[in-house]
C-alpha cells in the first residue's frame, strides 16, 4: 500500500514534520527522546531513533516530527526517514503499541485540582492543536502555588520562538482564563 507523505519545514531548524495520508494514533501525541522508550512503545519511533542523527521522534495523529542533533544532516536524514515512513506505514505494521502508550498517558492525567483540570481543558481545546500544526505538542507536567510546569515536545522542544509562545501566547491565555495563573514555565 502506497503512502502520501508531505514534508513541512518548522519554526524550528532541527525539525521537521512529515503529514501523512492516514491516523497514526487514536489521540493526542506520543514523545520520544530516548530510543529504549520507543522501543517499548512505537515500532515506528524505534526505527526512526535508529536513523544516525535523529535525537527525538513525536508521533501525531496525522503526523510525525523528527528532531536531529548536530551530526545529523537534513539532506541524509531525509532520504532515510522518508523510505522509513514508506517501509512501515505501506506494511501496515502497528504504529505504537496502544496499550501502553495508554498507560504511559493515564497516569500524569488523572486527579488534579480544579485548576490542573481548567489549563488542561485550555491546552487540549485551544493550544495544543495550534502547536500541532507546527509539529509540536504542550502537555502539562503540574501546576504548583500558581505555576505552570508544561513540557514542550516535538518542533517545540529547542523551537527558537518557542519562550514567545510560551510566555507571550501560553502565559496570556492562561492567566486572562485563570486567575491563579501567576507563570508558565518550560521544563
């Protein structure tokens, strides 16, 4: 089976998106850092963290972000990520392994204080589909004494504008919905 895939430049130079034709998850984003991780959740992540010089992989719903690192050259790494996606994608082999990216997913997510609800509610509805477009993902970490801990993955993770994003865009919109809202902070 034929795969479509489209390449999309990012704000950030050490990564790129590849929009695919199909759904690679039921939800949300799946970051990948360290290759024993995508191992053991992603046969798609794992072959990509193999390429040399791709230091993270995040998987969309449509969608695929691969960071590179120094060594890495766009003009190598792409041929190869791009006959990876092919390879995979065309032999319908699963993408993750569904059961414990939900695990990974459930257990940050549960319980929290009104608040951690409301600036989940904020960055589910409105921020993490904008970053999406860009190749990126913002998932909250806590929110403590009036702070917002938030992860910046994908494109995000490294993004030169990202601290504007972050403060300028995150920040103002959770503070103006939130009162509690003091800061938003990278970590």
């Amino acid at each position: 089976m034929s795969v479509n895939i489209q390449l999309e430049w990012t704000p950030n130079p050490s990564t790129l998106k590849y929009v695919v034709d199909r759904r690679l998850l039921s939800s949300g984003a799946v970051n990948f850092t360290r290759r024993e991780e995508a191992e053991q959740k992603s046969p798609l992540a794992r072959k990509l963290m193999d390429i040399q010089g791709v230091t993270a992989v995040m998987l969309g719903l449509n969608f695929v972000t691969v960071t590179k690192g120094d060594e890495g050259e766009w003009d190598e790494l792409n041929d190869a990520v791009m006959s990876t996606l092919d390879a995979h994608l065309g032999s319908d082999e699963p993408v993750v392994d569904e059961a414990a990216v939900a695990a990974a997913r459930a257990a940050p997510a549960e319980g929290g204080s009104s608040v951690e609800q409301r600036i989940r509610e904020i960055l589910d509805a409105e921020i993490r589909p904008a970053v999406a477009q860009d190749g990126g993902d913002i998932t909250l970490d806590r929110y403590e004494n009036g702070v917002v801990y938030l992860h910046m993955q994908g494109s995000c993770s490294g993004c030169p504008s990202s601290t504007a994003t972050l403060k300028m865009g995150i920040e103002g919109r959770l503070r103006e919905a939130i009162p509690e809202v003091t800061e938003v902070v990278s970590i």
